[in-house]
C-alpha cells in the first residue's frame, strides 16, 4: 500500500550514527528504497557524532526492512515506544 495507505504504521526510534555515516543521506535512502515517511521530531548531528529522534511510517514489510537497514549500515536503533497510533 502506498504511503498514506490505510494500513501505515508508525514508529518512533532513536538513531545513533556513527562518524563515518555523518555526511552520508540515510533518510533519503530509507524514503527512496523503502517506502517510508520519516519525520524528525529531534536531532543533534556533529562532525563525529550523531543522534536523531525519528517518527518513520509505513506498511509493517517496509518497516521491518528499514530497521534492518539501518542496523545493517552500522546505525544504532532504540525503539522508543510502541507503534503511535
């Protein structure tokens, strides 16, 4: 389904980027690959060191294959809470 789909889901999480992923557009490529909606509701990202709280909708599959990836690149992810409704 579609993003906006009836049957999106949402997910808030807490991403640590390690330095070498700074610079580097990993929502972007979460958005283009995976057929999400990210929304950032905090970050802080410096030139060694960065962390960003992520609301991230979609459809339960592309989800679960976001997470993975992001673990997959070497991000660290902490599920802040259940799916917000």
């Amino acid at each position: 389904m579609p993003p906006g789909g009836f049957d999106m889901k949402t997910q808030r999480l807490e991403l640590t980027f390690p330095e070498k992923l700074i610079k580097k557009p990993v929502i972007y490529q979460l958005v283009k690959e995976f057929n999400v909606i990210p929304n950032v509701r905090r970050a802080n990202i410096d030139e060694k060191f960065g962390w960003m709280v992520l609301e991230i909708s979609g459809d339960d599959d592309d989800l679960e294959k976001a997470f993975s990836h992001l673990e997959t690149l070497g991000i660290e992810v902490e599920f802040l809470d259940s799916f917000v409704e």
